[in-house]
C-alpha cells in the first residue's frame, strides 16, 4: 500500500488484481462479451486496469471502526489477484480521507472523477457527506456504487439512476427492530436517541411506523449534531422522560458516549442500537478509550442490535471462515471485527457485478446489467433488491443481543420489508461461498 498526504487529504493507492471477465452464462451478462480481448471501453477501464475511487473517514469522530472498511475490500481483491485474477486486469483503489466532512468529500470526489478518472464511485461512507456529492456523481454518469449508508435516500431512480445503496436502509431496519420492540419489550416506554441528519430521521421514520409516532412524545425525541460531543443534555432528557428503552440511530463514537453518559446518571435503560453503531469490538474500544480504561465492553450487556451478515464470532460459518482467512494473512494488523467484514463483503458484491456487466462493459451497460442481473448477495442474510426499478440493497436484517462479555447470539428469523410495505419472514436459504472464494 502506498500513501502520500496532501494537504488534509490522505491519499492512499490500493492496488490489487481482480477481474472483470464475461463468466456469468447462469447469472446474466451485459456489456461486450463477443471478443476475447480486453479493450478500453470506458473512463478508468482499460485492457489491463480497472480505477474505482472512494471517500472515506479515516480520521476524525466517524474514523473508529469505520477506517477499517476500506482497507478490508482491498484485502479481498488482493486475495483475488493472488488467486489469478480475471482477465489479467487489475483494480486500482483510491479512497482518500474527507474526515467525515461533506466540504473535504466535494472536493475529493471531484478530484476522483476528473484527474483519477475512475470507472465508478465504491463504498463511500456516510450520509451527510454523501449527500454532498450524489447529484454531482451523476451529473457525470459514473456508477455510484454500494453507498456506506442505508439512507433510502440512495434509492431515486428517476433523480440518481447511477446510485445504488449496499446495506439495509435505516427505514427497514427501524421497523424490523420496532417490531421487536412489540413483540419483546411491550409495555415499556421507548425513546429516541439518533443523529440529526437522513440517517436518524429515516430511523425513526421506521420506527414510528411500526410503534406508532403518538407512542414516543417529544421529550422521549433526543437528537445529536456529529460535530458536538456534548451529549449529556439529551440522555439526562431520556431519564427524565422515563424511557424504560432507547433506541439509537447513531455511529459509534456516539453509541459510546450515550452509554457512558447514561451510566454516570445510574440511568440503565435497555439499549436497542442501530446495526451503524453498534459492533462490538469499536464499543469495546471506544468506552475504554473515551473512560480512560475504567468501563470496557461491560456496559454493552443486554444491547438488541441487528445483522444482515453472518456474526463475525460465527466460526461454523463458511462465509466467516473464508473472510477471517482473508483477514489473518492480509491486515492481520486490523481487529477481526464488523468493519472488515463489512469491507470484504462489499468487495465481493463489487466483483459479482463487474462479471455480470461482461467482458468491456461501459458505465452505462454496467448499470443495467446490476439492474437486470439477480446477484446471489454473497454473505447477505437477506436478498439484495437491486432493478430497473429499486435500487436498494439489503432488503431486511436479524435480530440478535449482545452479552455482557460481548458474545452475540441472533433471536429470531431475518425479517425483510421496504419503505412502505409489510415485514415479512424471509423464507430463503443463505448463499455458500464458491470452493475458491470468487465469484
């Protein structure tokens, strides 16, 4: 891995081989599959490469656990290039530092597109940051690729058709764990605790509509702005709201500083976390840190949380087996956690599309066919719902709680939705890995 730093910006050059060869007879191909020869065929693929670019945070209040996604997707083209590769053509991954600032991701993601020159956009993180560069990205027609944020916002065909969500958005998953909340914590008082942006309010937009808006009052409603620390105020509003559950639609920094905040108060309601903040190991880590040692992962005992991954402690898992293997010998030097499953799988998806797209596809043709092609999802619990139509990702998440000594155990079957329709159990059988590990 190379680095250079520029002025705020870090820069880092992750190259690795992978693929773009026409092999999906059973899956559906697009593109120019009538030629055994690699050609040019669009910006930022030639005969040999492939340019992706991302934005990421791997600084700042957003940078634990969330600064290992990109390093983990690298990791798993790496494994891909160690194994041959596709065709001999190489991906080169730029994803550069905006610290989570939507200013410092205009400029990059410009910088991306115009002198980098790359093929897509992959895997840029967050909601307000994103949001800053959606319209621009496909002003200039460039596949806006898996998007690090379960807005729904990503899912606008007629305004984005070049932007595609990756993981559940935050309005299914709010109502998955709403129904929970029905169904397990009945009778108790709920609040809120989410940040102040799409990411929050399309939380809660789930969850009213599963709990019902009347059910939560105003002074059980506690935001956060991302650049003010200072959250003592709204958890000392929770309490004296009498919130017997709060529900968290925050990154991880923040899920930290809502627990430690709560326990300074003696206030122990039972915490359900949005999937975004709450793995275990960057929890862990934060609440030592930010405690300076005197709280570890203790405070995370009885948290409901949600998955739409295999649980990374899942060994008997094949999925999991192959990512840790991935993981041990690539950045071993990263914990074995969430966030690098969360990379790796977002780079497999990433090579299951680029094979349906053909052998030289073009950004548009590489588009359709992710439209029209049924990718298997890899590790996805639940299916993906990528067509002409809906451009979400994963369509629905499980249950599971965290113990006191952080063991995870899932509750429940995957439960799937969409924006507006029911919750439904989901009746499918989850994908196997191939023998090699690509697809």
């Amino acid at each position: 891995m190379k680095s250079v730093m520029g002025g705020n910006a870090l820069r880092i050059r992750a190259i690795a081989i992978v693929c773009l060869a026409g092999l999906l007879a059973a899956c559906g191909t697009s593109g120019d599959n009538s030629s055994g020869t690699n050609t040019a065929s669009a910006p930022g693929i030639t005969a040999t490469t492939i340019t992706i670019g991302s934005t990421q945070p791997l600084t700042g209040r957003a940078a634990p656990g969330y600064s290992e996604i990109s390093p983990s997707s690298n990791a798993y083209f790496n494994y891909v290039n160690d194994h041959g590769g596709i065709n001999g053509r190489k991906i080169t991954y730029y994803y550069y530092d905006d610290g989570y600032n939507p200013t410092n991701t205009a400029s990059l993601t410009r910088k991306l597109i115009l002198e980098d020159k790359v093929f897509a956009m992959f895997s840029a993180l967050g909601t307000p940051t994103h949001l800053a560069v959606v319209d621009y990205i496909n002003s200039q027609k460039v596949p806006d690729l898996f998007v690090s944020s379960g807005c729904n916002c990503w899912n606008d065909v007629s305004n984005h058709p070049y932007t595609f969500g990756w993981q559940p958005d935050y309005t299914i998953e709010g109502k998955i764990l709403g129904q929970y909340i029905q169904k397990s914590l009945g009778g108790k008082k709920v609040g809120y605790f989410y940040q102040n942006d799409e990411f929050g309010t399309d939380g809660v937009k789930g969850l009213d509509a599963q709990l019902g808006a009347s059910s939560v009052p105003d002074a059980s409603r506690q935001n956060y702005v991302p650049t003010n620390t200072n959250i003592g105020p709204q958890i000392a509003a929770l309490k004296a709201s009498g919130a017997e559950v709060v529900v968290s639609f925050s990154i991880p920094a923040f899920t930290a500083l809502a627990l430690l905040g709560a326990a300074k108060l003696g206030y122990h309601p039972i915490w359900v976390v949005s999937n975004v903040g709450s793995d275990v190991t960057t929890l862990t880590g934060l609440l030592k840190n930010f405690s300076k040692g005197a709280v570890g992962g203790a405070l995370l005992g009885g948290m409901v949380t949600d998955a739409y991954l295999p649980l990374t402690g899942d060994s008997a898992n094949p999925w999991i087996s192959l990512f840790k293997g991935i993981h041990d010998k690539y950045v071993s030097n990263l914990p074995w956690d969430g966030n690098v499953l969360y990379g790796m799988a977002q780079a497999y998806t990433f090579v299951q599309a680029m094979k349906a797209a053909g052998r030289n596809p073009t950004r548009a043709s590489f588009v359709k066919a992710l439209e029209t092609t049924k990718l298997s999802g890899g590790p996805g619990l639940a299916p993906l719902g990528f067509s002409s139509s809906n451009h979400l990702g994963f369509l629905g998440v499980q249950i599971y709680t965290i113990a006191a000594d952080g063991t995870q155990t899932t509750t429940g079957p995957v439960y799937t939705s969409s924006d507006s329709g029911p919750i439904s159990q989901y009746s499918g059988s989850a994908s196997t890995p191939p023998a090699n590990g690509i697809p």
